[in-house]
C-alpha cells in the first residue's frame, strides 16, 4: 500500500529551501532533502500527490519541482481538503496559521490519519493545546517538526543521558540563533525532549531583534524576535538560553553538567565530548552508546525521510507518535513565557494558565 501525502503551503521547509541553509541561487528553483516533499520522496511507502497555497506563482514553481499535476495544486487548503482523500497532510505555513490549518485538516472530508506540522506548533499555549485536543477528539495524530527528534545520534544521545553517563543533571547552558519561535524551538525542545523534562519557572529577555521578514520575504511584521533567560526545569535542573545573535554568527552549543560527568555539544562544529567524574576528577571518554558527533549536512538532512519513514510506521500502527503535539507545547510555553517574563519584569511559573495561555507570538 502506498500512502497518499499533501502540503498545506508550498514554501521553502516544504521544499524550495530556506536561506541560511541553501545557497541564494538555488531557492525556489531547485527541491531539497531537508524539506518534507523531500522526506516524502526519500520513503517508500508515501507519496506527496497533492499542494495548497494561496500564492499562485508558489503553486506553479513548487508544482514543476516536484512533479505535481496542475489539477492537484490548490488554491487554497480548503479546496484540498474538498477534493482529495489523503493519509497525511503536512502544514507547513507560517506558525500563526497553523492552528486554523491543522484544525481543518484534521476535521475535514479528507480524513487525514496523520498531521505532519511544522515547528513550532503554534503562535499561543491556548491554540497549541486546541489543536492536540481535536487531534485526539478526530483520531489524528499531531506530530511536530521538531527534527532533532528524528535523527539516530540524538535518540542514541537521549537513551545515553537516561541511562546516567551524567548522573543527576544540576547545570545547562544552550546557546542558538535569534528568532525564538521561528529557530531556537529546536533548541528548547531538544533540551526538554533530551531530559524529558518540563519547565516550572521562567525568567526571560527579549531583544526585539529579528531577521526573518527579510530573510524569507514576509509580507507583514511579526512579533518573533531574539532573546533567552533562566528556567528552571521539575527535575530541578537549572538552564540558561541564550537566542539573541543572528545566523551568520550563531552556534548550536549545549553544555549539561550533573553528579556524575558533563557533555559538550557543538552541532556546529561537529564536536560532541563527554568527561565522566571519577573520583572528583572529570576524565573524557567518547560518549557512551553514541555513533559519533552531530552534523547538519548528514543528520539534519536525513532527519526529513526519518520522519516521513516514522509517519509511515505510524500510519501501519507500528509505532508510538515520537514528537506530539502535547510535547511540543512544553517548548512553546517556554517560549511564551520569556516574553512574558520580560514585558512585565517577573518570574512566570508554569504551566500558564488562563488568559496567559493566550499570549500571542507570531513568527514566520
């Protein structure tokens, strides 16, 4: 059985590239690996048979790309989910859109069995929660692009750390690019997701900073900006975030400290080093159980089919949903929650609750 796929927004992460992260040249005339028409072409099993946007001129370019049918390129994602039967829709507009286009996908004709959403879930905690409450009431299941979360040395990385190379973590300082939502959700989530963590207490700055409008050529102002702050996670375990610089000076830099032995990741670099404390002295080692360090030109490029391939598995009933909706909300919340620490010069504990749930940041 082949599965049937369509995209919900035909921009750069769906499979035209993204600056920063392709050569200027090539976005909007060439396809990508790292993009989820990639991942789908990349799967056996899964076919991309359908596109949506409101951009006529997307449509077109994106449509030759990848091969599309012109009467399978729609303007607009409602006359998609009119027209077509399809196993996994993939929402890859802006994040203050995705609530209103995983909520129709998820509630349409089209009956989708998966919903592949783009990082990070939403523009508010309230719509977040929304939309993995009627994924849950419609039997679909949410999963977020939080790709670290699909590459092997990461997963390898999460079991190592369960399995105490660190002992009690104490200490995390996590360093990437500005803007919060549009970025630097990756590096939240991989903090949460590597600790299965949550967070209990923020304290948070904002730079007002943001590259993004101009980078992708966005058509209005959006609040996302550069910024970090303290949090404090239920583990007890202390973080500071720093997200204030732009991309061409930025590095993906963790250190985690605990009770026994520290990790160092630069996924920049490609240097991953592990010191185990041994009697009071930290003596390194490779890191245990991980096949090597992290690299963006192997390990995010396949973190796309990755994730096409686990949608795939999720969709035979082989599997249990790797990066939930519910999940990605504790990045989000995080996120939410240095503004509005920041605006109003105080310490916000979590989770939030009502209306602060519904604190707004919008992004590309």
């Amino acid at each position: 059985m082949v599965f049937r796929a369509g995209i919900i927004g035909t921009g750069g992460i769906a499979g035209m590239g993204i600056l920063g992260m392709h050569e200027e040249a090539d976005i909007g005339r060439k396809k990508f690996k790292a993009s989820h028409a990639g991942g789908y072409e990349e799967t056996e099993g899964i076919k991309l048979v359908a596109i949506a946007d409101v951009d006529d001129s997307k449509l077109k370019r994106f449509g030759e790309a990848w091969d599309i049918p012109e009467k399978h390129r729609y303007k607009g994602h409602e006359a998609m989910l009119e027209s077509e039967n399809l196993d996994v829709i993939s929402v890859c507009t802006p994040s203050y859109l995705h609530r209103e286009h995983v909520v129709s996908a998820a509630r349409s004709s089209s009956d989708p069995s998966v919903i592949w959403c783009e990082k990070p879930i939403a523009a508010s905690v309230a719509e977040a929660e929304e939309m993995s409450s009627i994924c849950t009431n419609t039997d679909t299941k949410l999963v977020v692009n939080h790709s670290f979360r699909f590459t092997e040395k990461v997963q390898q990385l999460r079991r190592a750390i369960t399995d105490g190379i660190i002992g009690e973590p104490k200490s995390i300082s996590a360093n990437f690019r500005r803007e919060l939502m549009r970025n630097s959700t990756h590096l939240l989530d991989l903090l949460i997701y590597l600790l299965d963590a949550k967070a209990t207490q923020v304290s948070g700055y904002i730079n007002e900073e943001n590259d993004a409008v101009d980078a992708l050529g966005g058509t209005q102002e959006v609040t996302d900006s550069g910024g970090g702050g303290h949090v404090l996670l239920d583990d007890g375990t202390f973080a500071t975030i720093d997200c204030t610089v732009a991309r061409d000076i930025s590095s993906m830099c963790l250190q985690f400290i605990g009770t026994e032995g520290k990790l160092y990741l630069n996924n920049d670099d490609g240097e991953w080093r592990y010191w185990a404390l041994e009697d009071g002295v930290h003596i390194e080692e490779q890191v245990p159980g991980v096949s090597g360090a992290w690299s963006w030109d192997v390990d995010y490029e396949r973190a796309f089919p990755n994730a096409a391939n686990h949608i795939v598995d999720l969709l035979d009933g082989d599997a249990e949903n790797r990066s939930p909706g519910i999940e990605a909300t504790r990045s989000l919340e995080i996120i939410i929650s240095f503004y509005i620490s920041h605006y109003t010069g105080s310490h916000v504990d979590l989770p939030l609750e009502t209306p602060l749930k519904n604190v707004c940041i919008t992004s590309w």
